[in-house]
C-alpha cells in the first residue's frame, strides 16, 4: 500500500543527530509508526488535513513514570520508558500538541482525547483555543479507582470527543453497533443505551503479559473507531504508548499512524503488531439488526388497521411506555414511524403515556 494521500514525502527523514530519541519510522503494510516527538513528528511527516480521525491519550502531568507507587500492580509487567509531562508545562504543552493535531485532521475530522481530572482544564482550554467544536464530554467510569479513606474514590475518566469545522460535518455511524429498534430483554433500546455519555467499561485484565501504563482496553477504541470513522479511513494516535489505537484501527481495517516518543515502549510494543492481519477484529463484532421496512410505500388494509389498534391497545394496557410502543409496532408491522403514528391517529388512538 502506498502513503495515503496528502502525507509528506518520508525520504526525508533527517539521520539520527544524537540524544534519546530517534526518529524512526517503520511501516508495516502501509500504517506507519514514528518514534518521535509527535509535535515534531506531525508537522515533519503528515500534511494538512490529512487524518480522518484522532484517538489520544496524552500523558496526564501526574507523574504517571512513577504511577505504580499509587497503584497497586506488579510493575514487572509493565512496559519502562514512559515519558511524562511537567505539570508546569501542561498548559503550553496542550497547546502545542491540540494545534497540531487541529492542523493534520480533515475538516469535519474527529478527536477524541482521554484525560484524567487534574490538566482536564488545560485539554479543554487548549481544544478550545485551537478552534474545535465539542461534540459530547463523555465519561467513563472503571472499576479501578484507588482506595481513599477520606473521600469520595476517584472512578473515572473524561473523553473529550470535538471535530474540527468544515463543510462536511463529523461522521457517526449511528446504527454501527445496535439497529435503532434492537432491545434489551426488559425493553430498553440498546441503541440508546449504547450512545450514552457514560460509559461502564473495565480495564482488560493481562496478567503476567507485558502492558503499558495506563494502556486503553480495545473495547473502548473499537466503539469510538466504530461511531467515528468508515474502513479504509485514516486514524491518528499522537501518544502511541501500547499501541493500543493501532491494534484496534489496524483490527477494524482503517489505515494508521502514529507517534510514541520513548524508544523503550516503541521497541517493545511495535513487536506485538506483527503479523497482526489487517480486519481481524471485523468477524468478532456484532452485526447490528436494523428493522425492515417491509411494507413501506403499501397502503393498509382495513383488517391490518384493526390488528395494529388490537395490539396498541394491549401494550397500553399492559403498561408498555409510550417510547417502547411505536418501535414494536414498527417491527411487527414492517412500517416506519410515521406511517405507524399517522395510522394510529386515523383511528383516534392518542399517544398520551399510560396512566
Ligand atoms: C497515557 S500514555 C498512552 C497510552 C496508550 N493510549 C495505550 O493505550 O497504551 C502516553 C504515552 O505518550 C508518550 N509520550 C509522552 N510525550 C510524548 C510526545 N511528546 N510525543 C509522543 N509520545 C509521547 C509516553 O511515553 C506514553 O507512552
């Protein structure tokens, strides 16, 4: 595969000048990996609007080199090298990174960046300050917090999830994950439930395998790689860490690239991509149902019209909401919304909730 449209040309990386990082560049089928500093590494290698997505998880300010000291984890599993970020700096920090990346995404592009509570400040000044539009402040919330005796324990995580202002608005693939009528066994559509702005999800659990600090579970990209891009797409992930964006991007059949300054983790964790087949998360995911319009465009016969107000009635009277009605008459009927509300109003049959 070649370089997507739009990079730059790579032949002219500078050679290693000294110090503790060096420029690499590898390429594996066509997603490219950089080790390097991202700001740098950005304005070198990719063009102006060039990405279609970017999922990012920079480091905190939280001296997360020394987080283990916090946490209670054997260290021994995970991955040297991280490098983090002077508090004092933060700020200047966001700024420079969330320009950049303003500056690579295509008008109407995605970002998503994860950030903890302490420099959340300075992630929304800077997302601001750059010019991107918010599109949801999600939080997700894990279920491992570390124990406090004199306050509440702290439980999750912000998703700042902005798009950057072009023509075409940012793409959500509404009915990727669950069809608009799928429901759960009491009912409630998993749609909905799906699209909610706070998201219950765990860390993956590797025990005795090699991780990075603070390493995102797959689970969690997939879903936003799922909404926010189609495949054949480009994502971008500036704070590699464990690869983690690239092994869900790659997974899902979208192009990558992405920076990781630490030639520890780099070398480390480049490893575990190899040999990785490009779409091999495709045939594990759910297939949405979507409804059938099955008799759309068909006028209705006067005994279907009795049988639709027959089963109204009994949905009303056993107390089914008014959101759950029209969706389950949609399906048992195979007609749309409207065509079901406009019938149900021929027959004088109000939609006030139950009493
Ligand atoms: C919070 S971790 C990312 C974790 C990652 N999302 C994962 O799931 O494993 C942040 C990473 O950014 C790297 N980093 C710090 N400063 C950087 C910079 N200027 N450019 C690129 N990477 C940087 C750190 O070494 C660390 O691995």
């Amino acid at each position: 595969m070649g370089l997507p449209p739009k990079f730059k040309s790579l032949d002219r990386i500078p050679a290693l000048m000294g110090g503790p990082v060096s420029p690499t560049r590898v390429d594996l089928g066509g997603n490219l990996f950089f080790n390097q500093d991202c700001i740098a590494g950005a304005r070198e290698h990719l063009g102006d609007d060039s990405v279609d997505l970017i999922i990012t998880d920079p480091p905190y300010g939280i001296q997360g080199h020394i987080m283990h000291r916090h946490y209670n984890r054997d260290e021994r599993f995970v991955a040297d090298g991280y490098v983090e970020v002077d508090g004092a700096h933060y700020n200047e920090f966001s700024h420079r990174w969330i320009s950049e990346a303003y500056r690579i995404l295509k008008p109407g592009g995605s970002i998503y960046v994860v950030s903890g509570y302490t420099n959340l400040y300075h992630i929304l000044d800077a997302l601001h300050g750059a010019g991107l539009l918010e599109v949801n402040h999600i939080i997700w919330r894990y279920r491992f917090g570390v124990y406090t005796k004199k306050k509440y324990i702290s439980s999750h995580y912000h998703i700042l999830f902005y798009e950057k202002p072009g023509k075409r608005r940012h793409t959500f693939n509404v009915t990727s994950r669950f069809g608009l009528s799928e429901k759960d066994p009491s009912g409630g559509s998993l749609n909905y439930q799906d699209r909610e702005d706070v998201w219950d999800m765990n860390r993956e659990y590797k025990r005795k395998r090699a991780k990075n600090k603070n390493e995102l579970p797959l689970e969690l990209l997939v879903k936003m790689i799922q909404y926010s891009s189609d495949p054949g797409n480009t994502v971008c992930d500036l704070f590699m860490g464990g690869f983690s964006t690239a092994k869900a991007a790659i997974g899902l059949d979208r192009r990558f690239v992405g920076f990781e300054i630490s030639k520890e983790i780099f070398s480390t964790r480049l490893k575990d991509l190899e040999g990785l087949r490009p779409g091999y998360l495709q045939d594990g995911l759910r297939t949405p149902m979507h409804v059938q319009i099955r008799n759309q465009g068909k006028s209705w016969t006067e005994d279907e019209l009795g049988r639709m107000r027959q089963r109204f009635l009994e949905l009303k009277a056993n107390r089914v909401k008014k959101y759950k009605i029209i969706p389950a008459l949609c399906e048992e009927f195979g007609r749309g919304r409207w065509s079901i509300e406009k019938a149900l109003k021929k027959n004088g049959l109000g939609m006030r909730e139950p009493k």
